[in-house]
C-alpha cells in the first residue's frame, strides 16, 4: 500500500474484527448533507482519506498565536472522539465520523518548505485531539521522527486527553532528546469538573489531566494550560475559585511555560447548526450577546476573565499569561 500510516491503522483495524468498506472519495461519506452528527457521535466511524490541497494555513487571527511570529496550523484529522457540548466542529462540520489523512509526506513536504523560509510554529491540534487518537493511529509518532529533525519547528499539542507524548510513542532515543522536548508544547485545556462532567462529554476528570501535565513537565515537555473557554455557569465564581485552587495546588512545583484565559465564544452560523443538532443544550441556549457575527456572554466576558486573572496573579506572572481579544466579545 502506498501509505504506511493507512496500511499500520488498517491492519490494527482488521486484528480487532473492524470490516473496512473502500470508498472513493471521502467526502462522498464526510460530505453527505441532511446527517445527523449528534446520532453519528455515539458511535463514530473512522474514515482514511488523502488530503489535496492546502496543508498547512496561517493562524487564524481568532485563534492565540503566544507571541510567534510565524504561526500555523495543520489537520491531519479532522472530528474528534471527545464530544463537547460547545465544540465547534459540530457547527462547522455535518458528520461526526473521524477523517485521518494518511498522507503525512505531503505535509511534511509543506513544512519543509515553509522551514526554508523562516522558523515555524505549528498547532497541530486543533480540528481533532491527536494524543486522544494516538493509540489508534500512531500519527503522533511518525510527526515526532519528522520534527525531531527540524530544529526551527516549534509544535503545539493542543489536548483534552490524559496523556503526553511518552517514552513508549517514540522510535528512537534522539527523537526524545531535551532538545525536541522542548519544541513540542504540550498544551492542556482544562475545565472545574462539573464543567467536565455536565459538558465535556467522554473527556476524562481534572485529577487525571493534572497528574498527565505532571508527567508531560517531568519528560521535559514545555506545559501550556488553557483556561479557555471559560463557560458561564450558576456560581461561576466559587466553582472557577476552587477550580483553579484545585489546579494550582495540584502542579505545585511544576513548571508552566504559559497560559491562556478566554470565554467561549463561537460565530453565529456555527451556533444555529449546534443549537438544531442539541436542543436540549443548557449551554447553547444561553441567550448570547451577537458582535459581528460572534456570539458571546457580553459584558460577562471581561468579569470571568478578569476573575480568573486575579486568580492566577501570584501563580503565573503577567507575561505568562495570554489573554483572548477582548474585541470579539465588546459589543
Ligand atoms: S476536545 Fe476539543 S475538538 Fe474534541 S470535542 Fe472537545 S472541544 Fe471539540
């Protein structure tokens, strides 16, 4: 088979019983209108395509770029197995199956040319949760013997999962020397549990996120935490308050390279689409304030940020700290 990736995933498929059906063209499946992704969240198939196109796009102005001056993001997967209530993808997408493209050469091919032009940093993590899919997929592994060889890449491991680039993943000792540790930050979002419990179906609880960060700091990977999005919710500011306690004392004495603090927040077309696919949705329901075309909790916004600011003063110093724009949410 001419993809690696496609034949490992493939055969680790057909050893558990898994049938797999070819098919021509992915979007003949992931692009089908009138599906249901709420119903396709239960059960989710997995669907292995080859990507054209574009790679690999410049940051959106939306998302935090930490202060690089060359930012990027990638998918080499979209939809994800986690299923939370304000995930964007379930108003930007109309199937809840997981699409990996196997064809990791060609994006590798696209970051080597950007390399020839100046240092990279990437978020490979964005429309999925890579190191939730890992065991499934070894993508993180082949991307891992890739960057290990390029010293101006700096990754960024966006995740909701309890877990961290190991040992075990990697091929070689030099992929896990300090220095390519130290270009793969692994960047841990983290919520109170009930926020997980009530909202971030399938993740798994804070303690066991907490005990990955510590893990992850300990290998030598550079931790990022990501207090975003903050949700509103009845006693925000006792259930954050103790949230964060929680998450402070829990790291006590590990380093955190930085942090980022935003509301959810979401475009109106996407929140329509969320709204019909969970009726039932506390969240969604809220009546948000709408600001060119961004639904958000309005003046609230600046509280909870602010409050957890205050929270994190004394902790994290300021120029750790990366807050979302604040214009998207000023009426
Ligand atoms: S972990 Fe992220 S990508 Fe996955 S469902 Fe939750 S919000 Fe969406």
């Amino acid at each position: 088979m001419q993809y690696p990736l496609a034949r490992d995933i493939l055969r680790s498929f057909s050893g558990r019983g898994i049938p797999a059906i070819p098919i021509q063209r992915y979007m003949d499946v992931f692009g089908r209108s009138h599906q249901r992704f709420s119903f396709q969240k239960n059960s989710p198939s997995v669907i292995l395509a080859v990507k054209h196109g574009n790679f690999v796009y410049p940051g959106a102005p939306v998302c935090q770029d930490f202060g690089n001056a060359h930012f990027y993001y990638t998918s080499f997967a979209l939809n994800c197995p986690f299923d939370c209530e304000y995930c964007y993808l379930q108003g930007m997408y109309s199937c809840a199956h997981i699409v990996l493209f196997v064809n990791l050469e060609d994006y590798f091919a696209e970051i080597r040319r950007l390399l020839s032009e100046h240092p990279v940093y990437l978020c490979i993590s964005y429309d999925t949760d890579l190191l939730a899919l890992e065991k499934m997929t070894g993508f993180l592994s082949g991307y891992t013997k890739f960057a290990a060889k390029q010293p101006q890449l700096t990754t960024e491991l966006r995740t909701k999962s309890a877990s961290y680039l190991s040992a075990d993943s990697a091929q070689t000792a030099n992929l896990l020397s300090p220095e390519v540790r130290s270009r793969i930050i692994h960047a841990y979002t983290l919520s109170p549990d009930l926020v997980i419990a009530k909202f971030e179906h399938h993740t798994p609880a804070l303690s066991a996120r907490l005990k990955a960060i510590r893990s992850a700091a300990l290998e030598g990977y550079p931790v990022r935490l990501c207090f975003d999005p903050l949700i509103y919710i009845p006693d925000f500011e006792q259930v954050y308050s103790d949230f964060l306690d929680t998450v402070r004392t829990g790291l006590d004495g590990v380093p955190i390279k930085d942090a980022s603090v935003g509301v959810f927040r979401i475009a109106d077309s996407y929140l329509k689409q969320m709204r019909k696919s969970r009726p039932d949705s506390a969240l969604l329901q809220f009546p948000f304030e709408n600001t060119a075309h961004v639904c958000h909790y309005g003046p609230r916004s600046h509280e909870m940020i602010q409050f957890v600011l205050r929270k994190l003063d004394g902790w994290l110093s300021p120029n750790q700290i990366f807050t979302m724009n604040l214009q998207e949410v000023s009426p």
